[in-house]
C-alpha cells in the first residue's frame, strides 16, 4: 500500500488502506441524557446537522443508528435512557456540499426500525465521487413514532452552522419544512433553551442523528479511540462550536490540520459524566457494552477483523474521584485493563493527566477567590497523587501531560480565572437603562468569538454575563453584539469587561468550577504542543 507523505513530515510513514472504515466526521454525539415525548402534531420529526469529514478524500459511507441511550450524569456511561417504543426512521439523506442529496438506505431501502434500548441499524451511501478532503457534509434524518411514546436524541442543532430540528403531524409536512429549508419548528428549538444544558423540561430538545459515522478513504494516519467524559467538550453547548461543529479542547486540538502532525479523526466513546469504573462492562440495568458491540461489528462485519481505530486516547478518570488516591486511579486503570482484555495486551494505549476542580467566592472572575479543595490539588493533594500514578503507570505507552495546559503559571494548582481574559470596557451602555426595557444588542471591543460568554461589571462591585451569538463590525475597533440572554440590566457606562474563564457548575455563594468555557478552552488548546502527536504511534 502507498505510504501517505505529509509536508514537512515528522512522523512514522502513513500507511494507507483506503478498503478500511475508519471514523470520518467530527461532531458526532451519542444519543442519551433523557427521553422525549412525542407530541399532538409534533410527532414526525426531522434533523438536519452538519458534519467535518477527514482530512482526505471519503466514500462509501457507514452511518449506524442506534435505539438506545446513554446516561449523562449518574451511573453514566450506562446505556439505560431508553425510549419506551422503537425508533422509526423514515428516511436518512446525504447532504452533499455542492448541493446534491443522495439517499442513506439500509439493506437497500429508505426505512429502518432501530430496537428500542439494543438496537443499531446501518445506513450505506455511495456518492458518485469521493468527498473532497476537510468537506462540510449533512445528514437529514426524518423519523416518527405514536403521540405520547417517548423517542431519544443526541444533538443540540448548531443554529449558526445552519442546523435545523423539525417537527410536524406528518411525514409530508416534515418534509415540506425541510425542502424549504425552513426555520426550525419552535417547540423542538425554543429561543429561551438555546445553547442550556440541564433535562428534559430545562434545556435545548436533543435531536435524533446518527450515532458514528464511517467512512472508506484512510490514509493511514493514526485514528484514537477516546475514552472521555464531559471534558471533551464541555461546557461548550452550541453556540460556540467552531466552522467544522467542534466543541471543547480535545475535539478542537485534535482536528488542528497541523502541517507535520496532521488532523486526527477521533472515535469518541464516552459521554458528559461518564465513570472509568462504569464503562465496557456490566448488563441490563448497568450496561455499558452497546457502543463497543458496534464499533465491533464494523470491526468483523465491514472491515475483516480490523479495527476502526488504532490506537487508544485514555481522557476519563474525573468522574472517579476519591479522597484515596489508589482508588481513584485504580478505577481508571480497570478500565485500560478492560479495553486490553477485549483488544489485545499490544493495544497501545495514551494516557493524559487530569485536571484540578475550583471553588469560589466570586463566581470565578478572580484568582484571588479560588480555592482547590485537597482533593483537587494537582500540586500538593490527591489529584497530584493521581496524575503521579497516571505517569508511572505501565499500561500507558506513552503519556501527555497535560495538567499544565490548563492551569496557570502564576498558580499551577489553578485553572485561570476571568481576570486573566481582560478585553477592555463596555461601549457607553446597552438598552434604556431603566432596569425594566429589555435588551440584546451591547457594543464591545470587536473579535470577541462566537459562543464566548463575558463578564461585565454592571454596577460597582456588581457583575452579570452574555453570551454572544453574533457580531457586526462597526470598523472602529469595536462591534454590536446580539447576545443569548435578555435582561433588563442597567450597565454603566465604560463597564469594565472580562472573557469569563470557567463555567459555574454548582452552588451559589460558593461555587464550583468545572468544566473550561470558550476562552479557557482555546488558551490551552494553544497550550498543548502539537508534536504531542507524536505519542500516538508505538515506539
């Protein structure tokens, strides 16, 4: 087979096999979290989501749904969200970037029924050329099910990549709305849920899609299986997903097209909230087997026995926290121990170090404020003991630590604070400043990003935040910004305004900090060297 170059290379040589399905877009979700209810008049439903393909040219799609889904939180990754009946689909399309749409068939025709809690059905397209490299592809998936039955999904649309979630009372209706490409129905993509995570009757609907997407074309570079939990890519939502649907550090480092290092195409298997302890094991009301089944049959079925990945990327562990450091760490090896038993002793195996976990006293704007609980202490506590045995550990081949990415050089046990994303001040102030007109357009410095949530100090000694959806150059150095939130705030004049680091994951008073949002995410994505890379081959 040819051996791939890649400019400037400075890696092993890229051994091609483009007969073997390899995972082929980024922004793929599980479906799980919680069910929904169909609805009177809303229970022929259709998404429409956009996809990143690899970073050489693919065909011969293979995109498997799945009628089952996966805890969020709790005992996740335990795949027990179940709808209470089968999920019907009525058809599956290709969206092509050039505009044409090519059906998904399975076994050769439009429908499908995926068993609800085990079922996984295959849907096939073969395009009538390969898809350019770095292309934008679309999946349409129109479905249906009974008025009251409960159904699963896995996506939160992406408004500004041009994503849409439809509901109808008929398969004729859902489809008009699609070929005319019309606005999403409100009820499955309200504007008060935009961009929230929370259940069923708090946050953004979940719109069914495809489980995984493979495709042939490899080109021999190195393909992670992820084991992973919310720190993938949360607390990003949807807002402030990147041109090719990424979210959070790891998808967005390892999609980097980086000239000597290459794109990386993740398999990803975990979840938000997922348990090293809990995965690939138990059975009925504990599974957690499902999602490897499948990827094990495009392994026996598709591929003869390859597997469709080759090497394994270990980012889980956070979830298994203990105050007894043995403990904690020995959760997160029986996991590895579980992925050798199933893939053979030789699986080469990467493991990353883990991330400390703040407290604060003024919702993370300062560093001032933060406090790291023993347990979380990379430097002095627990957390450092854990990270030591992640590096000594025998089962990794290789190691990325990565613990000083993420934390800062002032303080290494800390994660930044707002403090440390100053973006200089609010422009005169926003709305009527009568505390009851609402607002949402503010004037700001211009190249604030999409997504990014901000910090302003409205009142002296008093904050509030944005997150910003959209922004219009005004071409003198500052920019209108349409925000997500709508209040009534009195802002002074010349606010002074901040990125905001960290997302407030619980409490008030004091609150606990988490996940990274949109400015901490990309200052350690550009704090992780892409020549770590190299740790993906074996030595």
């Amino acid at each position: 087979m040819p051996v791939v170059p890649v400019n400037g290379s400075g890696h092993p040589p890229w051994i091609a096999d483009t007969n073997r399905y390899m995972p082929a877009a980024t922004r793929v979700e599980w479906p799980g979290g919680f069910t929904q209810t169909y609805a009177a008049g809303l229970n022929y439903q259709a998404s429409e989501l956009y996809f990143g393909s690899p970073d050489y040219p693919t065909n011969s799609f293979l995109i498997p749904f799945v009628g089952f889904g996966v805890q969020q939180g709790n005992n996740s990754p335990q795949e027990t969200i179940n709808p209470n009946a089968d999920m019907l689909i009525d058809e599956v399309f290709f969206l092509h970037p050039d505009g044409s749409e090519y059906p998904v068939l399975f076994g050769g025709l439009a429908a499908a029924t995926a068993t609800a809690a085990t079922g996984i059905v295959w849907g096939q397209v073969m395009l009538p050329a390969a898809l350019p490299r770095r292309s934008i592809f679309g999946i349409r998936t129109v479905w249906h099910g009974t008025v009251g039955n409960t159904y699963i999904g896995g996506y939160r649309v992406q408004r500004h990549r041009g994503e849409k979630y439809w509901a109808a009372g008929d398969l004729a209706s859902v489809r008009a709305l699609a070929a005319a490409d019309a606005p999403s129905t409100p009820d499955r993509d309200p504007d008060g849920f935009y961009n929230t995570v929370g259940n069923v009757s708090n946050s953004q609907p979940l719109a069914y899609g495809p489980a995984l997407i493979f495709a042939k074309g490899w080109d021999g570079r190195p393909v992670p299986l992820v084991l992973s939990d919310s720190l993938v890519e949360r607390q990003e939502i949807a807002a402030s997903a990147d041109a090719r649907g990424n979210m959070g550090v790891w998808r967005r480092w390892l999609d980097v097209p980086d000239p000597v290092w290459g794109e990386t195409m993740p398999l990803i298997m975990g979840v938000p909230g997922a348990k090293s302890q809990l995965e690939l094991t138990g059975s009925g009301s504990t599974i957690a087997t499902l999602r490897w089944g499948l990827i094990d049959i495009v392994k026996n079925t598709y591929n003869g026995g390859l597997n469709p990945w080759t090497f394994v990327f270990d980012q889980s562990g956070r979830n298994d926290n203990n105050a007894t450091a043995s403990t904690w760490a020995n959760f997160k090896f029986g996991l590895i121990d579980r992925v050798k038993t199933r893939y053979g002793a030789g699986t080469h195996v990467v493991g990353l170090t883990l991330w400390p976990t703040m407290t604060s006293t003024d919702g993370g704007r300062t560093a001032a404020a933060y406090s790291v609980p023993i347990l979380w202490n990379g430097v002095s506590g627990t957390l450092k003991a854990v990270n030591d045995a992640i590096k000594a550990s025998s089962r990794y081949a290789r190691v990325i630590d990565v613990f000083g990415a993420f934390t800062t050089d002032a303080d290494p046990s800390k994660a930044p604070a707002s403090e440390m994303f100053p973006l200089g001040k609010v422009i005169g102030h926003p709305g009527n400043q009568d505390g009851v007109t609402t607002w949402d357009t503010i004037k700001m410095p211009s190249g604030i990003p999409r997504g990014a949530v901000v910090i302003f100090e409205y009142q002296p000694g008093l904050w509030a935040g944005r997150t910003v959806l959209s922004e219009v150059v005004n071409g003198d150095g500052t920019s209108n910004y349409k925000v997500l939130e709508i209040f009534a705030t009195n802002v002074q004049d010349n606010a002074t305004l901040y990125g905001k680091a960290m997302n407030l994951d619980s409490g008030t008073g004091t609150t606990t900090h988490v996940h990274p949002l949109l400015y901490t995410i990309l200052r350690t994505v550009s704090r992780i060297p892409q020549s770590e890379k190299m740790k993906f081959y074996p030595a």
